[in-house]
C-alpha cells in the first residue's frame, strides 16, 4: 500500500545551516495498518509526512502508493490518494465556508470536476448523514461558516473530511495536540471509530506516547532523521510508556536528564 525507499532529505544544503531531515528511511505499511510515529522535536516526522503527501520531494528515493512510483508527484494530484489531518484546527477547513461548502469541496477530492451544482439534495442527505456519526449536532448546522465552530469540532470535521472518500493513506500529524483534553479524547475516540470503520491504512504522528501505544497495530520511532526502532503488533501489545523510554535510552546508547519531557 505505501512503500518508502532509501528517502533522503536534505535542507540548507552545503550552507553553515545543513541539516539532513531525512536520511536514508525506509517504511512499508500494508492495507489496513495504522502506524503510530513518536520521536523528538526535529527528528523528521513532519518531514516524513510532507515526503508522503508531495508536499516536500526526496533528494532520492522512493514514495510508492498501492504500487505506483509518486515520487515526483506534486502534492494536488496526490491529494486524490491521501487525506491529511493536521494538528492546527484552522488548517484543515475553509472557515468563511459553510459546513455543507466544505464537505461539497472534500467530497469532490477524488471524483472528476464538473459544473453541476456543488450540492444536491441527495448529497445533503448524505452529508447530514455522515455528521450524525460525530455526535456533535453539525448535521443540523449545515450553514453555519466553519470559522465559527469550536477547534474540537473544527478538528473532527476536518477528520471526516480527511476520510469519507477512504483515501489510500490517511495521514494524522498531531491532530489531537491543539485541543483540550476533553476535546483530544473525543477526536482519538472518533478515529479510532472512523479507520476502524473504512480500514484506512493510516500513519500518526502523535508527542503522546500512551495514545501512541493505545492506537494503531504497529509503532516507529525516530530520532536524527532515522527510524531507530520498529514495534510489531505482537510487541506493541506487551509495550508501555516506560519500557519504551528505556528502549529509546538503549538504542541512543546515553542517559538524557529530561528524555521523556522530549519525547512528550
């Protein structure tokens, strides 16, 4: 399903300021996987993502997605296969758009662009529809501008946008980090219901180390721009929080005064 080669990633090349983002990563994720992604602040996370949604291009190397070489893709001709959730809540929707304006664009994402009206009566329906599995009572809010919805709500109609064309990758970086923690559980709950639903194959990056052992079936971490540890689904099962922070001290081969501050 998503196949990386040998991504290589370098910024500010051959400058004081050189700083290799990326070095050397590989990943395969089959259908229906959902890896959590833990690491410290600049350890290439965000860059990863960015490599996998076309945003940023490798240096070298290879983005495959349900076996097609997109390397070179640029990031709106990928936006048919992957749908993005991002941690900042204003991000992910157009808030001087309606709710129902917003859904009518993700519904479009990846179905060929006509001049037949954006929404129909039989789309709103369905549209109504789907907000009823949020619980939040947009479904009866349909014109309301988005920019006027709480960042929880926001968040969890940007993670129904992201998701109910059931793209090939789903990618959340941090899309519970902005939010109270009330609101953080309510998005984690409805992911977890949302990628279990339409068995999303779905990459997480999260600073939370228990939600990133409580979801998903496989785990990574990285650190210098490198996967330095990967966790099957059998060893996720037996993992914690503090078993994780001695394997991360081990692997760095040194004792950090703060590591699980870093990591968290």
């Amino acid at each position: 399903m998503l196949q990386l080669n040998r991504i290589h990633k370098v910024f500010n090349e051959n400058t004081p300021d050189e700083k290799i983002a990326l070095d050397d990563v590989d990943l395969s994720m089959n259908s229906g996987d959902f890896v959590t992604v833990i690491g410290s602040n600049g350890a290439g996370k965000s860059t990863l993502m960015n490599i996998i949604s076309g945003v940023l291009l490798p240096d070298t190397g290879m983005v495959r997605i349900d076996g097609k070489d997109v390397s070179l893709v640029p990031e709106y001709k990928r936006s048919k296969l992957i749908g993005r959730v991002f941690q900042d809540p204003m991000a992910g929707t157009a808030p001087a758009m309606t709710i129902e304006e917003n859904l009518a664009m993700a519904y479009s994402r990846n179905k060929r662009r006509t001049f037949r009206k954006g929404v129909t009566k039989s789309r709103r329906a369905y549209f109504k529809e789907v907000l009823e599995t949020l619980h939040l009572g947009l479904e009866d809010r349909l014109n309301i501008k988005v920019g006027l919805l709480s960042g929880g709500e926001r968040q969890a109609l940007s993670l129904l946008m992201a998701t109910f064309t059931e793209p090939a990758i789903l990618l959340l970086d941090e899309h519970t980090a902005a939010l109270d923690p009330s609101r953080a559980e309510l998005i984690t709950n409805l992911t977890k219901e949302i990628v279990g639903k339409y068995n999303l194959t779905t990459l997480m990056v999260t600073h939370n180390m228990q939600q990133a052992l409580d979801l998903g079936n496989r785990l990574i971490m990285m650190d210098k721009g490198q996967i330095i540890l990967k966790v099957d689904e059998q060893e996720k099962k037996h993992l914690t929080v503090d078993k994780l922070m001695a394997e991360f001290q081990r692997i760095r081969g040194e004792q950090m005064a703060n590591d699980r501050a870093l990591l968290s």
